[in-house]
C-alpha cells in the first residue's frame, strides 16, 4: 500500500498572497478604466426631442432652452440679439409668466454668448411637455421695444471700445467675415422662437428618458453663414495711439465631428504654446480664438513701438508650423486630457458639454472620441489642421498706425 501523503494543490500561503494580488489587481484595473474611459449617462430621447444627462447626486433638474441667434460679428449682429434678449427678458418679467413658473416651482433666467441665448429652467422635476408648450407659446409673442435707442447705445458702446487699438482692429476684421441680411425685429424674433422647443438639454436625477440616435437635422442660426470663397482685403488705418498694430484673422468653421471639436481644442492651445516663442520682429502678441455657430474667428494681434516689418500671413504661419514639435504637441495633448476630465467631473461642467453637443448636434458619447482625439494626435495631423487654419490666401490683415 502506497503511504505516499496527499498535498494539496494550493497550500494556505499560496492563497493568501494570491488573494492580496487578485484585490491589488481590481484596484489597478479600476483606476485604468477610470483614466481610460469617462463614463457620462447622456443620450439623446427621440420622444422629448432633446439631449439628456443622468446627474445621479444633483437634486433639481436643469433645462437648458438653446436659441441660435448666430455669430455676433458686427453692429447689426449684436443690435439683433440685444433685441430678442430684451424681448425674452420683457416676457420673464410678466406678471402671467411670473405667476405660472411660481406655480411650477420653477426658477428661470436668460444668458446670453457670442452666438446664442441660453433659457434655463431649475425645478424639482423634469419639465411636462406640456409645461414647455406654455412656456414657448408665452414667449413667441414680440413685444414692444424701443429699437432706435437700442441701437444708438450700442453704437455708443461700440466707439467707446474702439478707441483701443485692439478692439478697433477685431471689429474691422469681424465685419469683413460677416454677410448680413436685412431684416425687421418682427421676422427676427418670430424665426428664433420657432427653433426654441428644437434645441433642449435636460440634466438631472432619475430623468427616465428614452435613448435614441439624434435625428440628421440643421437647425440654422438667424446669421446666414459667411462665405468661404470671398477674398480678404487688406486694411490700413490710423489712430492716435504711439505703437503700430497688425491684425491677422481667419474663419473658424464648426464643428461636425467630436474629432474635429478635439482637432479645433487642441489648434488653440498649440497656438497659445506657439506664439510665446519669439516672433519675427520680437512684437509683443495676442491670441483671440472664439469658435461660434455657424463660423467663428481666430486672430492674432501683433505690435512694436516702431515701424519695422512684420510678419506677414505667410510667413508668421510658416515659423508657427516650423516650432510645433512632438514634444509640445505632446505636452498640449496631456494637459488638455486631464483639463476635460476635470470639466467632465463636475457638474457644471457636465450641463456645458452637453449644451455644446446639443449646439453643434454632435453625438451623445461624443466625450470618448473627443479625448480619443485629443490622446492619438499625430504631428502630421496638427500640422495639417493648423496649417490649413492659417491659410494665408484667406487670412484677413489689417495694420493700424499712428497718425
């Protein structure tokens, strides 16, 4: 008989180290999904047509009523937004919608941005369709406003601000981008109205909304968008201020694509690390980078105290392109990580993106492949999205000189 005695095949030792490894792992396996992916509860409800974020730890619902009102280029631009924020502020302030939205629980106010107004609504449950109806059909009425004097303060504003070289060299240069169409306050306002149930974001707790694929529509903001095919004209003025000026500007297109939202995030920031290298000429610089809908704006200001030549569009683009590096390429890409992680961990900053998807309609997990963007960028790529950028055939110049 054979007393050869049994071992097991695992002894208590062996166990115990192997149970620390297997805890050691799922921690690791879970700060890497934590650094790799960001999980956001966001879809698009076919039913409410709108955009929706799950805010588990929130304790109201926040909807966001987005109005396109368009880029605000130049002096008609801005007279036509002031006009129907005025007009929706007249309407918030009514006795019969102050009544209503008390009767709700609601709170309501109205921001507005470079291309767009914002009504928000803070309540403790998510709106009824119904309720969003009378609120639409109350807002839709134009009321009366006093338009000469309106335009005459933004006219006073506007000079005012264009007393400083800067301002008075971007406001040249925005009304060069922008193509107008005439028309009144009536057809204004009535158009922008009849877009405000179309464009909706909800966030909140327990929203118990459907997800569905956002549907292939182009809700046009009121400014028509400005066309590609114009040729710049270069600009000389004069002031009365001691340095000389240049201004150098190009048409931001928006965005499609979480990737080319990423491409455009990234282009600003490289160019922010680009120009604090030394420029030809060694001028003091400015950078002004606004992405609006249907087109924005990059510019870049450059100034000396002397009359010596600057670069031009040409070549400031070629000594840009000439320092983007790997390594800064890099360095941009991580900062810019870790930048939207933070924005995407807060709240605040969870109600921003989404708006900004409902804007330029983009996807609603947009956020994995707008950091997948900003972590796989190659050299190539940036080189090319920034030297397309900065085209010089379709760059606008102005220089400004002392009288």
């Amino acid at each position: 008989m054979n007393n050869t005695e049994h071992k097991p095949l695992f002894n208590r030792r062996y166990l115990f180290w192997l149970m620390w490894a297997v805890a050691i792992a799922i921690v690791l396996l879970q700060t890497l999904t934590r650094e790799d992916v960001l999980i956001l509860q966001t879809g698009y409800s076919g039913e409410r047509q709108a955009y929706w974020l799950e805010q588990p730890k929130q304790e109201q619902v926040h909807t966001h009523l987005l109005l396109l009102t368009g880029a605000v280029l130049n002096e008609l631009d801005l007279h036509r937004q002031q006009l129907i924020s005025e007009g929706v502020n007249q309407h918030l302030a009514s006795p019969a919608l102050l009544e209503q939205v008390s009767d709700w629980g609601w709170q309501i106010s109205l921001t507005d941005a470079a291309d767009h107004l914002q009504l928000e609504i803070i309540s403790p449950e998510l709106p009824q369709q119904a309720q969003l109806a009378n609120l639409v059909q109350l807002l839709q009425q134009p009321v009366a406003i006093d338009s000469d004097a309106l335009r005459q303060r933004i006219q006073a504003e506007r000079y005012i601000q264009t007393q400083s070289p800067q301002p008075r060299l971007l406001q040249a240069a925005t009304s060069q981008l922008a193509t107008l169409s005439d028309v009144t306050y009536a057809d204004d306002y009535a158009s922008l109205m009849q877009q405000l149930p179309r464009l909706i974001t909800f966030s909140g707790p327990s929203l118990q909304l459907d997800a569905s694929a956002p549907p292939e529509r182009n809700i046009d903001p009121l400014t028509p968008q400005p066309a590609q095919d114009r040729q710049p004209v270069p600009q000389l003025l004069q002031g009365y201020q001691s340095e000389y000026h240049h201004l150098h500007a190009w048409s931001l297109e928006k965005p499609d694509t979480a990737d080319m939202l990423a491409r455009q995030r990234l282009s600003a920031d490289l160019l922010t690390q680009l120009l604090q290298r030394p420029l030809p000429g060694e001028p003091e610089y400015r950078l002004v980078w606004s992405p609006m809908s249907p087109a924005g704006y990059v510019a870049i200001f450059l100034s000396h105290q002397e009359a010596r030549p600057l670069p031009t569009s040409k070549a400031l683009r070629e000594h840009l392109l000439q320092h983007l590096t790997d390594e800064l390429l890099q360095q941009s890409s991580r900062a810019l990580i870790q930048q939207t992680r933070q924005i995407l961990d807060d709240p605040g900053g969870q109600r921003r993106w989404l708006d900004l998807l409902a804007r330029y309609q983009l996807p609603a997990d947009s956020h994995q492949l707008f950091l997948n963007t900003l972590e796989n960028a190659t050299l190539a790529q940036m080189q090319e999205t920034l030297g397309s950028l900065l085209e010089p055939d379709e760059a606008i110049h102005i220089t400004l000189e002392p009288y």
